[in-house]
C-alpha cells in the first residue's frame, strides 16, 4: 500500500503536497467535512490557499484523496491476495499484511480511522465511493477465494458470514487501535508489532476456515437410520 504521498516530480512538490495531505487529514478527521475549511488547512500545512488548487483542484478533491493517497486502498490488494496458484495461507497473510501494514504509521493511522469514522457518521458523496471500492470489493473477492478453497460453487450465508468474520479481523484492529493503546500499547507499538497481529490473525483466519470445513463435512454425510424397534412377541 502507498504512503502518505505519490511519487513527487520534485522534492518541494513532494513536501508541498505532503503538508497538505496530513493537514486535511488532521482537520478533517478532527471537524468533519462541512467544517473545515481550505484556508483552515492550508495554515495548518503553512502552505498558500493556491496550493490546493494546484495540488487537488478543490476541497471535495483532496478529501477524495485522503481515502487513496494516504495509505493506498484494500481494492489494490485484490490482486495480490488473490493471485492463482497461492495457497490459502499465503493468501491470507497476504491480505492481512497489506490491510495492516498502514498501521505502522501510528498516530497516522489513528487519524485514519477517525475520518473513515466520521464519513460513516457524516457521510459525504465518498462514502458511497468507499462502500464500493474497500468493502464490498475486497469482500466480494474474499468469498470467492474461500469458495475455491473450500469447493463451493458460489457463496452462501455460511460463506458470506465467513467471510464478513475474516475481513472485520483487520478492520477491528484498525478501531481498536485506541484500546489497544491503552491497554496493551507494546501490542502497536513497532512495526513488527503490526506485522506479528498479521501472522496471528492468519493462523486465526485458518484456523475458522478449517472448522467450517469440518461442520461442512459433517453437514453432508448422511444421517445414521435408526435401527427398527422389534415389535413384542404376540401373546
């Protein structure tokens, strides 16, 4: 997933562009949409308000960008974790990796989850964008893999709360990041940290998709007859 900037065409556009970005990020996730205003992060990032327009275009623009340019998006995963011929752990500490890898930027990451939240609350006209592009997309790919691996032909309930399971593991985490500050910090605290969460949740991740494919086993054998009761001798 890509960092806080793209790739610059020069050092100071690079930092311009920057500033900018952890400015919206900042207010935006502290005020909402509605009130914050352009000049209010362009002080913030010590940047003219022409720079947003040079930059973004406008105000609904760099918002927009906030949701793809700061930590890159869970679509953009799809085709790492789904690539053929990876085996199902390899594609699940695929996906995990890459939705948890973000968390290495701490207070960044916070800040993060804070405007997603406030977009769920607030929604905006990207709210609808995010449904599509990070939810239902990676989910929708996410059943399909588990239907491979499991042999299902298309996904049914089971499947789909497996698969809804699997996925909010790492958008808990992302949450959670407060709780887990305050309870357990170490548990955040590095990068190796994070990536540790994405080895266990793996492991936790196989272990959910082997017991469904036992209860799937055993919900298809055949029920056991009962054997015939002997009728009592005639008297």
């Amino acid at each position: 997933m890509s960092t806080i900037a793209p790739p610059p065409s020069s050092p100071e556009t690079s930092q311009t562009r920057t500033r900018l970005l952890l400015a919206a990020l900042k207010l935006f996730s502290e005020q909402g949409y509605a009130k914050t205003s352009i000049r209010a992060i362009a002080a913030e990032a010590q940047a003219n308000v022409a720079a947003v327009s040079y930059y973004f275009g406008d105000k609904a623009a760099l918002y927009a960008a906030l949701f793809s340019d700061s930590f890159g998006s869970l679509h953009a995963l799809v085709p790492d974790f789904t690539r053929p011929g990876l085996s199902l752990r390899a594609a699940l500490r695929c996906f995990f990796q890459g939705a948890l890898g973000p968390l290495h930027h701490g207070a960044i990451a916070r800040q993060v989850v804070r405007l997603h939240i406030r977009e769920m609350l607030e929604p905006t006209a990207q709210w609808q964008i995010e449904l599509e592009r990070d939810v239902r997309a990676p989910n929708e790919a996410m059943a399909a893999l588990l239907c491979r691996h499991l042999g299902l032909a298309a996904p049914d309930d089971d499947l789909h709360r497996l698969t809804l399971t699997l996925t909010g593991m790492a958008f808990q985490l992302w949450g959670h990041q407060e709780v887990v500050a305050a309870m357990q910090p170490h548990l955040l605290a590095t990068p190796e940290a994070v990536d540790r969460w994405a080895e266990q949740l793996t492991e936790f991740a196989l272990a959910m998709v082997a017991t469904e494919r036992r209860r799937r086993a055993r919900a298809a054998r055949p029920a056991p007859s009962s054997p015939s009761r002997r009728r009592p001798p005639a008297p």
